[in-house]
C-alpha cells in the first residue's frame, strides 16, 4: 500500500529496496509506515535513526564475521563500545529526564545490536548508577557524574555463590567499627563470595555490595547496600583486601565479564553506606525511618523491578528480531506446489503461519505492554523521590512488584519458545550461525534466570492475589488496585457463574472474547488455589510446606494467567481506542485477537476442567479462530515485519535482509567466510604422521 505520510515523518521512513518481498509487501491491507508512525511517533523514530546510523557510520561497530575473535577482544571490543556510546551522548540526562520512555528505547536500540554492549551500559548507568541515586542520598550523589563520564565503571553485587533467590541469607557481612567510622566488608567463607555479578570480572572498579549490616553490639540489622571500591581506577588492579576473578565463558552474553569477588575485612567510610532506608550514626546508632523489617528490605531491593522491567524489552526485542528473520525467510523461500513446475513461498501453509504469525502478534502486544509497565514504574519512581507515603502509594508499590515478578517470566519465556520456532522454521539455514538466530536464542536464555529464577518470581504474584482474595473473603475488604488490574475480581462470584458462548468463528475474531474467558480463568485459579492452600493448612502443614505444595497446578497458572490477561486487557484498550487511524483499526484488531486467543487455548484444559467449556465446539471454535486469523494475517506479515525490523546492519542477518533476496545474501556470505579451494590446515599434519596399517596390526 502506497505511503500517505508526507513531510518530516515520511523522510525519517526511507522506502524498502524492491525485491522478491515486493509480492507480499504490494498484497498488505495498509502502510507500513502509517503504523510505525502511529506506534512510536516522530520524536522516537528521529531518536531511532540518529542511534542507528550512528552504529552503522562508526567503524568501531564494523560487523566482521570474517573470524571467530576471541573471549577476551570481544570483551575489550563491547567495553570500547559502551565508552563510545557515552561519549556520543546519544540520548542527553536532560532528554531522559523529560522524555523516560526514550531510555527504554535508547537500550533496545543497542541491543538490537548487541546485547552485551547494552547490558553493559545498563549495569553501569542503571543498575548500578540508580541504586545510588534510589538508594543513597545527596552525599552520594558525587558519584553519578563520575558514573556518565565513565571515570568509574560499575556493577552490582547481591548474588554469592550459596545464595541467589534467598537474598535474606546472603553472608557477606559489614561490622561498623565506631572508633575509625568505617564498615568492615567480609566474605565469611568461599560460599559467601558474591558471584555472577556483571561488568565484575575485568572492568568494575566499584559495586553496590549487599552485606548484613552489624552495629558495634553485634546486632545485625539485615540486608543493606554499600558503595564498595573494588579496583584501582588507573591500573584496574583490586584494592587491598578484594580477590576478584572472571567467570569465563558462558553460553551467551560473552562480551558482558561476569565476576567473583571476595573481600577481606575492606574498609569503607561509614558514609559509603546507601542510607536512604537505614542509617547508621557516628557513635554506632542504627536509624530506620520504616517501621517493619520485612517493608526495609523491600525497599532496598526495588531497584531490582527496573532491571527486570527492562528483561521484559530485552525479550521482546530478542523475538522481535527472530520473528524479522524467520517472516522474511518465509516469504522469499518456496518449496513445493500445487504442481511439479510451481514452487509456493513456505509463509503460504497454514503450518509455517501457525507457527510463526502468533509469535509475530506476541511482539507487538508484549512491546506495547513492556512500555506501559515501564511507564508504571517511573510512575512509582518518582513518588518514592518525592517521599510520598501515602496508601495508594503503598498499593501500587505492590501491585507493581506482582506486574513485574509475573511479567518477566512471561516475556523472556515467550522469547525462548518464539525464537526456538523460528529458528526450526528457517530449517538448515536457521541453524547457520551468521544468520544470527542462534546467538538471539543463547543471548535471551540468561533472561529466565537473572533478576530472579522465573519460577519464583511467579510465587510472588500469586501470594499478592491470594492475600487480596483473603482480604476480601475474611475482612471484606474491597478488591481494586491503583493500576486496575485486579478490578474485576472484585465480581469473581458473578464472573465464575459465566459460561462460554460464541456463535461462530466470526464472533471470536476480537479480543473482547478471550478477553471475558481469562478473567473466568483467573477467578477460577484464584479461588482454585485459595482453596488448596487453606486444605493443605487443614492437613496440619506448616504455610512453607502449604504454599510449596499449592504451586504447581494451582499458585504457577494462576501467576501466568493473571499476567496475560493483564498484557491481552492493555493491548486490547489500546488497539481498540477512538485515536487509533481508521486504515489501521483492522490490522491491529486481528493483532491483538490472535494474541489473546493464542495464549489462551494454551490453557484449554484448565478451561474445560472449570466447566467453562463444555464439548467439543467450544475447543474447535478456538482453534479455528486462530487459523482463520493467520490466514487473514498472512498477507500482511511482511509489513508488519517491516514496521518492528531495524536495518540491515543492525539485523544482521543474510536470510533476514529487507531486499528479500535470500539465496543472493545468503551465497555471498558463505563464500566471503568459507576458504574455497584452499586444504584445512590440520590436513598436512595428518597425512605426514598418518600411521600405517601393519604397524597398528602390530601393536594390537
């Protein structure tokens, strides 16, 4: 479809090279470029554009897959990099400021490209620069220019080896010494070396250290942050008293240097304590202004929820970038036909569609999720700045903390699936490493562990709808939230009594349907668990051994389907508001149906098991629905791919290039990294010492 766009915005959007993609791309209901306007804006794709160019002009940024470079020059290269970037100064403190949103697109940006360089900007800036900044105080704020300049480089240690999940029992230990006002540092054993910690293994020169703080009476006050010097700035070798070492190699992420370290009774300043939930005075005082332990420690690691908001986009940019290549891929390769001389592009069966285009649909309901959710942190952000104390905020502290445990999982595990599909669907091709869908799945793996095991963090979203369902049962209070997620519970009675009901597949095409089906869903599993829980706490069961019992086909479900009803509910309100173009109400409305249907048959038994569904029409309307909607999505996959895919340089994939033609890139690629015609290098060797036949025989 021709471009309506004109001026500024039509500039920022240069045309496709003409291709064997030019068939699909002629055959789309609408602008490519309308719909990246609608969803990012201008401001966003100048942004864009300025950071993409700017990788692609800086030799620095050369792609080369010429040769295998080594562990240690790939390291050197992403920390060069990351120095690069920061002093392009892409993205200005000010603009962020204003506009918080651009930072998630900043970071997305770079990982488009590489993820170890952006992981490595962001331990610095964020996860590291903003515990400072959240929890210090002004006499800690001398560290943030130092941080964006990069005359110091950070990371941030709270995982030891023995202790990863179970952040309570971490043992590296900080005695107050009152007569030099300095904290001791001290890792009591090799188990309490804190470990896995990135940017650590070659470049850190500071961490914000989690230690169990002691008053001089020897009480212990538990977990708190401290700004730790850990090498020398100048030299990089560690301070007196740090044994610090590299991790090696890993599965993926290699350019990041994940560390140990243990220290020996290190001295610090008492005011190198992160002080903004505890503090301790000249004379060994210990201060608090929260009045519960359990809120202190909360509070203390709530920096967590940014990094784990900012897995959701990691994992989202990670499909969205195998979902470019395998759609592409789709489009252009042809293989058998309704006859011997006729050969049809794979995107053209039901099983390539249905394989591929739910994923397709995945990415574009999880980025718009992703976004909101970060929003609603900065929103949470903020008010913690301004010390605001008040009960809502209290609310949305927890409501946010439930979002975010349950959204990671949902995300990075969605991206694992997605872009192992992918990768299948692209055949031989797709396990060729230049075509990059192997590094993407390697790359994205780590996100279902850091930040929290996704399992866990599940158990935190459903304990935050169990205690509001005891609430309600128990004390009657009413169920809402600030953000509204939970809302609807507050009819579960009524909504429970619902039954499915959809005449035809027609009635199924909108997201309204899958949407009343989830809350049946999740009022089922809440009431489900509730129930379990309370019976195994009859049965004389302690709650650990209550709640560990209650989590497998009850607490687990319950978290991944409240999350996806929250991520199909946004998605829905946002494909389907008065300010969404005429030309573009279709596409986004078959976009979000077949997301919500896609992740809903996912839990077609639970459904019938409830009694939601009963015989066989009610599955099979399902199921076609979301056949019926790959195949209206078909013809419009290519530009939809257009509208999420980064360019060229930054895909970096042969079989992935816009101009579509595959067998071209592809050919030219392997023949610039294959030596043709030229005899291994081992061979020589081999054939001069090959020993002989009878001398074998004789040494048997």
């Amino acid at each position: 479809m021709a471009s309506p766009l004109e001026g500024g915005a039509d500039a920022l959007l240069l045309d496709l090279p003409r291709g064997p993609l030019q068939a699909y791309r002629a055959r789309a209901s609408f602008c490519w470029k309308e719909l990246v306007l609608f969803l990012e804006g201008e401001d966003v794709l100048r942004l864009k554009k300025t950071i993409f160019s700017t990788l692609e002009n800086d030799p620095l940024f050369a792609r080369s897959h010429e040769e295998d470079i080594s562990l240690d020059r790939y390291r050197e290269l992403s920390f060069l990099r990351c120095k690069r970037i920061m002093e392009y100064n892409l993205l200005p403190l000010e603009d962020m400021v204003a506009n918080p949103l651009w930072f998630q697109v900043f970071t997305n940006c770079l990982g488009m490209y590489d993820w170890s360089l952006a992981i490595r900007l962001l331990l610095n800036m964020v996860t590291f620069g903003l515990a400072i900044y959240n929890l210090g105080s002004e006499r800690h704020l001398k560290y943030l220019p130092k941080i964006f300049n990069m005359e110091i480089f950070g990371c941030f240690a709270v995982t030891e080896l023995s202790h990863g999940s179970n952040a309570k029992a971490i043992r590296t230990t900080a005695h107050y010494d009152p007569i030099t006002q300095e904290f001791i540092i001290h890792s009591p054993d090799f188990e309490a070396a804190k470990f896995w910690v990135g940017n650590m293994g070659k470049t850190a020169t500071h961490a914000v250290v989690f230690a169990q703080l002691y008053t001089p009476e020897g009480q212990c006050h538990g977990l708190h942050p401290f700004v730790v010097q850990i090498r020398n700035p100048k030299t990089l070798l560690p301070m007196p008293g740090v044994m610090i070492g590299d991790m090696g190699k890993k599965v993926g992420l290699n350019g990041i240097d994940n560390g140990f370290a243990m220290f020996h009774k290190v001295r610090i300043p008492r005011q190198d304590l992160l002080n903004r939930n505890g503090e301790v005075t000249l004379e060994g005082t210990y201060v608090t202004p929260f009045k519960d332990d359990r809120q202190r420690f909360g509070a203390s690691l709530g920096t967590l929820s940014m990094g784990r908001v900012a897995i959701v986009g990691m994992s989202t940019v990670n499909l969205k970038l195998a979902v470019s290549i395998a759609l592409r891929f789709s489009a252009t390769r042809c293989q058998f036909g309704p006859s011997d001389e006729e050969e049809v592009p794979v995107l053209e069966y039901q099983m390539q569609q249905w394989r591929l285009l739910p994923y397709l649909a995945a990415v574009y309901a999880l980025d718009h999720f992703s976004k909101s959710l970060f929003l609603d942190l900065v929103d949470l952000q903020q008010g913690l700045m301004g010390k605001d104390q008040s009960a809502r905020q209290a609310e949305l502290g927890r409501e946010i903390h439930a979002l975010v445990s349950a959204s990671k999982p949902l995300a990075s595990w969605t991206a694992q699936k997605g872009i192992q599909e992918c990768r299948e669907a692209c055949g031989g091709h797709g396990y060729l490493a230049v075509n990059r869908l192997g590094d993407l799945r390697n790359d994205n793996d780590p996100n279902c562990t850091y930040e929290g095991d996704n399992n866990i963090l599940l158990q935190q979203t459903s304990s935050y709808l169990l205690s509001l369902l005891a609430s309600r049962i128990e004390r009657g209070v009413r169920l809402e939230s600030p953000l509204k997620t939970v809302d609807f519970l507050e009819a579960y009675p009524e909504i429970l009594g619902q039954r499915f009901s959809c005449p035809s597949i027609n009635s199924c095409l909108d997201s309204s349907v899958p949407l009343a089906a989830y809350e049946w869903l999740v009022c089922y599993l809440l009431l489900e668990s509730y129930q379990k829980l309370n019976e195994e706490k009859r049965s004389g069961r302690n709650d650990f051994e209550a709640r560990n019992n209650s989590q497998v086909y009850y607490c687990r479900p319950l978290a991944l389907a409240f999350l996806e009803l929250t991520v199909v509910r946004r998605f829905h309100e946002y494909t389907h508001q008065p300010s969404v173009p005429p030309p573009l109400r279709a596409i986004l409305g078959r976009l979000s149906a077949l997301y919500a249907l896609w992740t809903l048959s996912q839990h077609m038994a639970l459904l019938y098991q409830g009694g939601y569904f009963s015989g066989k029409e009610a599955g099979k309307m399902i199921q076609n629905a979301i056949l019926t909607l790959c195949s209206q999505l078909k013809d419009d996959a290519v530009a939809l791919v257009d509208v999420i895919a980064p360019p060229d340089f930054v895909l970096d994939s042969p079989i992935g290039r816009a101009d579509g033609e595959l067998y071209k890139n592809l050919w030219t690629t392997v023949l610039q990294e294959s030596e043709v015609l030229k005899r291994p290098s081992w061979w020589l060797e081999f054939t001069v010492n090959k020993p002989r036949v009878g001398s074998l025989k004789s040494k048997l």
